[in-house]
C-alpha cells in the first residue's frame, strides 16, 4: 500500500478547508434550531462542527 505524503501548503489549505466546514456544520445546526432540521439534527451538527474543528488543528499542527 503506497502511503500518501502531503506537503506544508496541502496541510494548510486542509486544515482551512476542515474549519470551514465546522463553520458550516454549526450555522446548520442554528438553522435547525430555529425550527427546521436539515438531514442531522442541531446537537448532531455541533458534534460534526467539534470533529471537524478538531482535525483542523491537528492539521494546522502539522503545516
């Protein structure tokens, strides 16, 4: 199995795209608290957002 090696930059730009998606995760769980829940629900999103803040950091840990 050939192991995949990521360079600085490919961690940096990782590591934004994760904490953009934590951000959309925790705007989608405001969404459903409002009143209508969009495919998970609004405690689900804030565990989605808090996972995948989570591996931003690491990956920012790591560029």
């Amino acid at each position: 199995m050939r192991k995949l090696k990521l360079k600085k930059k490919d961690w940096a730009q990782l590591s934004q795209m994760l904490v953009g998606g934590a951000v959309i995760s925790v705007l989608l769980s405001a969404i459903g608290y409002l009143g209508s829940d969009i495919w998970l629900a609004s405690t689900q999103w804030l565990l989605v957002a808090v996972v995948l803040a989570l591996f931003g950091v690491y990956s920012r840990q790591n560029s």
